[in-house]
C-alpha cells in the first residue's frame, strides 16, 4: 500500500499544536508571491511514499512520477532533493533519485530518525525547463 500526495500542505496526523503551526505557516506559502512550488515547465510532479506510513528508524522509498503539461512522462530529468524535519532541525539529508522508466524516479531513505511531519523539496530539470517542489508527509512511530 502507498499513498499519492499532490498538495504542499497535505500532513494527515499531528498533533494539534504542530497543526496549528504547519496550517498557518502553509497559508502563508501559498499566499506568498515566492511561493515553494514554482514551474516554468508546466510539469506535475506526483509523490508516492511506500510504506503508506512510513515509520521511525526502518527503510522507506519515495517515488516520483513526472509529467509534462500534456500528461506525458518526462525522462531524465535531473534531480536534487532533500529531505528535512519540519518541526525540529535534524539537518538537511541529500537524496538521490535514480530513474526507472516511464517518467518515475525513486529515492531510498534507511529510516527516519524521529517520528512527526518530514518534508521532501525537489528541483527537477531538463535543459531550460525546470521545477522546484515541495511536499509533506508524516512518519510515524
């Protein structure tokens, strides 16, 4: 099982106070003109994280599916991501996404180090084109 997230601010369980912090602080992005979801590529860029609930301290993959503007998959693009902590600063984790065909790209994580809102921020490129995106999801204990 796995679940598909396509909104910035899409966190299903935690706790009311951090809520409260990421539902005001996810406003704020998306009313701001520098905004953390910018494309000059009209692409889509569709997260899968595998387990569905990803837990604390074991291994995790996440996929990406990139299309362009008329639902097409785009092949070899170039991706950076990382991978933060949104509640507590635990560092920046680089990841590498490697292709697998058909416009998906996967990354692995060998676990996480604490359990609550994680966030993953990729730029994707390929020649002039490119995309800068965040996404959200919670691991769980």
């Amino acid at each position: 099982m796995s679940i598909k997230l396509r909104a910035v601010c899409g966190i299903t369980t935690v706790a009311l106070a951090a809520g409260v912090i990421l539902a005001s602080g996810c406003s704020k992005k998306a009313s701001s003109p520098a905004a953390s979801n910018e494309s000059t590529a009209g692409w889509t860029l569709v997260l899968t994280v595998a387990p569905a609930h990803p837990r604390m301290v074991r291994p995790a993959t996440l996929s990406l599916h990139i299309a362009d503007s008329n639902g097409k998959p785009v092949e070899n693009a170039q991706l950076t991501a990382s991978l933060t902590m949104t509640l507590m600063d635990m560092g920046k984790t680089e990841l590498k996404f490697e292709p697998k065909g058909g416009g998906g790209y996967a990354a692995s994580v060998q676990s996480f180090d604490m359990s609550g809102p994680w966030e993953l921020t990729v730029d994707a490129m390929q020649g002039a084109a490119q995309v800068h995106k965040t996404f959200q999801f919670t691991v769980y204990d």
